[in-house]
C-alpha cells in the first residue's frame, strides 16, 4: 500500500462529533506528514559551555479536524475556519551532546570522560491552526501545539550525567509556529515554515533547565475540502452577548527544587551518596484564583486576579539557607496580582496571566533567581452540564522557566448579561 491510498483511507473515515456544547460538528478534513531538521538553542552563555552538538532530525504526522462553513459554527467563523489536529512526532535527538569540562563555575563538580546525549523523544500533541490568509491555492496558518513526550534518555549518574536539559522520561511538550501551504492539485499540496518547539519536566523532576529546538519543516498535504473552505459561503450571523463574571480556581500541584538541584550538582563532596543525584523530592504545592473577567467576544475574555499560592517547601528551603549562613525571612504564603487572558474554542480554553508578587519570602535562592513577576499558563475544558465547571492543567513560571505545575478546577460565576 502506497503513501497516496493509505491517506486516503485513513482520512476519507465517517464525520466525527466535536465536543461543541451547541452540538456543532467537527468532521476530519485532511492530514500531514512532516520533517524537520531542527536545532538545539542556546539559551544562555553558561548553557553554551556544555551544550556541545546540537542537530537532530524530527518527523511526523497529524489528522485534522474543522468545521466547514457548511456547519454554520460561530466559533469556526470568527477564526477563519481553523484546523484543530491530532498528532504525533519523533525526534531523533542522539547528534545533540553535553558534555562539562574543567571550569571553576562547577564548583565541587568533577568533570566526567564521556559525552551525554538528549536522547530520542516521541511525543503525542493536540494543535491548533488558524488561517491568516487564504487566497486560490495558498494558506497562510500559525499553529499552536501542547501534549507530551516520551524520552529514551534522560539525567542519570550512570551514562547521562551532562543531559541537564531532560530529568524525567515523561516530559510537557509545546511548539508553535508559521506554516505556508501550496495546493498542487484539488486535495494535495505541499506545506512549509518554521517551528519552534520545547520539552520539560515542569519542574516535576530534575534537571529542569528543558530543551529547545526550532527549524525549518517542509511537508505533504492531503486537504479535500480546500477549495470549501476558499470560497466559504457566508455563515448567518450568530450575536454574541457580552457578560462579566468572576471566576474561581484551586490548584493541586507539585514541583522539585532548584535549590536541591544546585545542592547536589555544585556544593557537594564527589564522595556523598547525594553527589549529582538523580532522585529529588517532590513537594505538594497549592494555588487560589480569585478572578474577575469580562468576556467581550466569543473567542476572548480578560480580566484581572488575585493569586495565593502556599508552598510546604518552605521548611526545606529555610532549612538550606542556615545551613549556608544565609539570613532571610521564610512564608509558606506568596501573594500576587495578575493580568489574566482566555482564549476559547467552544468548551476549550488557553488561559494565560502575567503577575507581580505582592508578598513572596522563599529564601535567598529565589531573591537572586526569581524575578518579582510570573507567568501561568494552561488549557482547560469546561462542562456546560456541571455549570461550566472548568478542568486543565496549568504551567507556573519565572521568565519562561516552569516554577509548578498544577491541575486546577474552577468555576465561573456569571455575573451579568443573558445567556
């Protein structure tokens, strides 16, 4: 069976229902497969001192799904009709190597013989694609990707010592990126661009610090309904009433610490049981959400929120503190405000916030490290038939480096305009 007709059977399957809460369909409209050359970036010059090769080769294939205008969906409409896919890649990642020489910014660390390697990493993603531009046989999309991954090597004391990017087999997975495509027949086209993607551990697990990659992607396209979603017959106006509402949240997480990290890496005698360890305790950590949103269209919704966070660490860090002679004060408590964004897609969400601690005391560590601002950021589903009770995950960061990671629930409480 040639590539042409397996497509074709795999992608021409029975409509599929979406999860839309007005009972719209989402059926599927075509798939690619991929390649992609891509690079590790270096993202800082201390990363740059043992971050040695950095080529790896990734491929891939997705199975989209969309409504057509045919479907009258208010959603599809306000976003141009996009492209919600299924997909799944592998990164062959043994040509990226690490490898610390002698360097009085190691510390206690003694420099090892051999080269560590990143290792493969198969990942499973959900994307989102919306066209900027459509025109004959052109498309324009960006694309948004999040899921997991899977790694066949990862920091261990025995082969892998130097791989500070990857501490877990499991890690998060997101990518984004720009695609342009060219239909060189009625249902087959050529796709491009460039992508950008990054896997961590969310600060579960340790080394923490993740990787990065990006590169040019060039790929086949199979897209029967193209020229439907070209010529796109008008869909009937469907009005959209603009409410307020707060919305409260809880969250139930968990995170390593960088200050065992550091302990154990560069402020340990090579002849401690502790000496660059791979096991690092996992401390509960939990979150409120007190929001207040204004939802001015379909697809949007901001607002502002008050965010508490209590940390059960903090014992462990004040604890690692004295035993450096380091005076400062210790809470379990931080207390910030944020700037708070949702985006949708009927019962899905990308929830994003940007905040300032108002009260935060977590040792010296974080005073050097930690800015005075964070950065959350999580999808959600929510259950129209549980009064819109909202499930996700979410990412707590400092400057794009994860902080926690969380499963939140949260309700929405209406608080004007008619349904």
């Amino acid at each position: 069976m040639n590539l042409k007709t397996f497509l074709v059977l795999l992608l021409s399957m029975a409509a599929v229902k979406g999860s839309a809460a007005d009972g719209d369909t989402l059926r599927i409209v075509g798939g690619t497969v991929f390649v992609q050359p891509a690079w590790q970036l270096t993202m800082n010059s201390i990363e740059a001192k043992w971050l040695k090769q950095k080529q790896e080769y990734i491929f891939g294939g997705e199975v989209h799904f969309s409504a057509l205008p045919c479907d009258s969906d208010a959603f599809a409409e306000d976003y141009h009709f996009p492209t919600l896919s299924i997909g799944a890649k592998l990164a062959l990642n043994n040509g990226v190597t690490m490898r610390r020489t002698e360097d009085p910014l190691w510390g206690r660390l003694v420099p090892v013989d051999y080269d560590s390697h990143l290792g493969d990493i198969f990942s499973l993603y959900g994307s989102f694609s919306r066209p900027l531009w459509r025109r004959g046989r052109w498309q324009l999309d960006y694309t948004l990707r999040a899921g997991v991954g899977y790694g066949s090597h990862f920091y261990n004391k025995t082969d892998d010592i130097d791989n500070e990017l990857i501490g877990s087999p499991f890690t998060i997975y997101f990518g984004a990126g720009l695609l342009v495509s060219y239909m060189f027949s009625k249902q087959w086209g050529v796709t491009a661009g460039i992508l950008f993607g990054h896997h961590s551990n969310g600060a579960l697990a340790r080394p923490n610090k993740g990787e990065n990659h990006a590169g040019p992607v060039v790929g086949l396209r199979y897209a029967p309904h193209h020229d439907e979603l070209v010529q796109q017959r008008h869909v009937p106006h469907q009005p959209f009433n603009k409410y307020w509402y707060a919305d409260l949240r809880l969250g139930f997480g968990g995170k390593t610490l960088l200050e065992d990290w550091q302990k154990t890496q560069f402020n340990t005698d090579p002849s401690d049981p502790d000496y660059r360890t791979e096991h690092f305790h996992l401390y509960p950590a939990y979150s409120f959400q007190a929001n207040m949103m204004y939802r001015y269209a379909r697809r949007w919704a901001s607002g502002l929120g008050l965010d508490v966070y209590y940390g059960s660490y903090y014992r462990h860090v004040r604890d690692l503190d004295r035993e450096a002679g380091k005076t400062c004060s210790h809470s379990p408590w931080s207390v910030g405000i944020s700037a708070k964004h949702s985006v949708f897609y009927h019962n899905l969400s990308l929830d994003m916030a940007l905040g300032v601690y108002l009260f935060r005391q977590m040792g010296a560590s974080a005073k050097v490290i930690e800015k005075p601002y964070y950065e959350r950021i999580g999808i959600f589903y929510s259950f129209p038939r549980l009064a819109g009770l909202r499930i996700g995950a979410s990412v707590n960061a400092h400057f794009t480096k994860a902080d926690l990671t969380e499963i939140i629930i949260g309700i929405p409480l209406r608080l004007s305009g008619t349904p």
